[in-house]
C-alpha cells in the first residue's frame, strides 16, 4: 500500500496506523527541525494531490481484514508535509470513523484552522495534535520558515477558535530549538497564546531525530525542565509533558517464527522512509529479537544503497534514499 503505513509503536497514540494523505512533502512550512527531508511544494493551496479515491480504497482493503484491524488503537491522518492542504481530507476522515470504528486522530502544524471548512472537517477527529513552535514572528520564521501566504496571528486565532469549538482531545505540541524559539521572550510568548485556549494538554518537545538543517540543535533536558515549569505555572493551563527522549513503548507486536519475511522487511523499509529510526526503534516495532538481529537484517540494503545509516548524537538511524513523510508519530 502506497499511503498506509504501520502499525507505529507511537509514544503517545500507542499502536497507531498511519494514513498518508500525500506522496511527496506538500506543506505550507519548511521547518528547519523537519525529520523527513526539504519541502518539495511550499503552497497553501488545497488540492486533491493525490486522488482520494485511491486512499480510501486502501482504507477499505485494509479494514477487510479483522485481525489486524483488533491490533490498532488509533488511526492516524497525517502526511508528507501538512494534511489539511488534501482537498480530500474531511471526507477521509469521516470515511475512517465510518469503516475503521478506532478512534481517529489528526497531526497537523495548524496553520489552516482559520479556515472555518478545515475546522469543520477537523471537528470530525477524535484527537488533534497540532503544533505551535512560536508566538513572535520572528522566531516563527526562523524555525518553521512558512509560506509567504501565511500570517502568524491568523494562525493563532484559528487555533484558539478551533481549541473552544471541538469536543475531542486537543494536545498542542511546541518543538523547541536551542537558539531560534527557545528564549524567555519565546516562551511568554507562547504562554499569552496557551492561557487563551482549551487544551487537554500541551507537549513539549525538541530535536531528537536527524533533522533538516545542521544547526537545529536540541535544547538542555534541563531548560525543558525549566519551560516546562513555566507552563505548567500558567493559571489554567492543562498536563504538561515532555516528549524528548522518553523510553521506548514496550513490544506489541509478534514476530512469527523462523526469519522475518519479506513482507515485514518491506515495512521496516516504509517506515525508514518516513521516520529516521534506530535499530532499537525498529525492534521496538517489529519485535526482531534484538538490534544486533536489525543490524544483520538490514545490512544488505544499507549495501544497495536501498538505505542509509545517518549517524546523530551518540546514535545511529535508518533512513530511506531521498523519501518521506509526516514523521510525528
């Protein structure tokens, strides 16, 4: 299948399948932080990039088979760049909650929730996540480098409008940049906005992944700590959790007997090319019996070039040749 992926292992929406609503990355941001690679098509404009019809056909092949539907907790809409900018997406969504019955959630930076159609479509999820880097401009730039069509208060408007008219679950991620949105100013910024809105909770996190640009560096354990303390001190503000580096799910999944199969290989390779991931991370998911057994698996097509091996920090990460998607799971 072209645009369902997984099941993840997800650290926050447990086993999760991905629907990709776009096949190359189409976004409305080129975030310098961004896991999966350059924007290819910087635009705000909605389009059917790839035929909803097709999606949804994956969908319904996918939902056929009941076993493996029982092993998901949560469907999740995402894609190569920003989901909403698929014309297709209200109807995929409410297509899911029809055939799927699993809750479903969305990942989105919300820049088009000032568009009272994207919120409606988006009022049809069981769970959002959108994200808010910054609340100045300047630092807004800097680290999601947007479109020039867009304008950051209507952004925040949208969100805070979207935040009092859905009925779901609404978690607000903020990724934080050591440098670029990371400073008090930043994060009083940040604050007026949260104070403003309903929030189930707001996630905290910082690069942990091979990222776009070299000098998107992490921000110290400590200074999350520290802006976490400050959020959480906000009257009104909901939970507030820390993302970065958190230890991995435990396994789910089971590895049938013998040597895993082509079918199960062929799934790793997917998700390398929509996630950078360790062997760790990859047994996490598949259950292979170690990251030595990952290592021995993979090593021919890290040899063909099929995959490459992107050293960041102390580790090292998998990732596909030149190809991705939404990489937020």
């Amino acid at each position: 299948m072209d645009h369902i992926f997984g099941p993840v292992n997800s650290r926050r929406l447990g086993m999760s399948l991905g629907i990709d609503l776009l096949s190359e990355k189409v976004c409305n941001y080129d975030c310098i932080y961004c896991e999966v690679g350059p924007t290819r098509k910087l635009t705000c404009e909605r389009a059917e990039y790839v035929p909803t019809e097709k999606i949804l056909a994956e969908i319904d092949s996918y939902c056929r088979n009941p076993e493996e539907l029982a092993a998901i907790d949560v469907m999740t809409v995402t894609a190569s760049g920003e989901p909403t900018l698929h014309s297709g997406f209200g109807r995929i969504v409410a297509h899911l909650k029809e055939v799927a019955e699993k809750p479903v959630a969305v990942l989105t930076n919300g820049s088009t929730l000032h568009d009272p159609q994207v919120r409606r479509e988006m009022a049809l999820a069981d769970i959002v996540i959108p994200s808010l880097d910054a609340a100045r401009p300047a630092s807004f730039r800097r680290i999601n480098r947007p479109a020039s069509c867009l304008d950051l208060e209507k952004i925040i408007e949208g969100l805070v409008t979207f935040s009092h008219e859905f009925h779901g679950r609404l978690w607000l991620e903020i990724l934080l940049v050591r440098g670029i949105n990371d400073s008090d100013e930043d994060i009083e910024a940040l604050c007026r906005v949260t104070r403003r809105m309903r929030l189930e909770r707001i996630q905290l996190n910082t690069v942990a992944r091979p990222p776009l640009e070299f000098f998107a560096r992490p921000v110290a354990p400590e200074r999350l700590q520290e802006i976490a303390a400050r959020f959480g001190a906000e009257p009104g503000n909901p939970e507030v959790e820390l993302l970065a580096r958190q230890g991995r799910a435990k396994k789910v999944r089971k590895q049938s007997h013998g040597s895993p199969t082509e079918d199960v290989v062929e799934e790793i390779v997917q998700m390398v090319h929509r996630r950078p991931c360790t062997a760790d991370d990859i047994d996490s998911n598949f259950n292979i019996g170690g990251p030595k057994k990952v290592e021995h698996l993979l090593e021919p097509l890290v040899r063909s070039g099929r995959l490459q091996l992107r050293p960041y920090g102390d580790r090292l990460y998998y990732q596909g040749s030149g190809s991705s998607t939404a990489a937020r799971l």
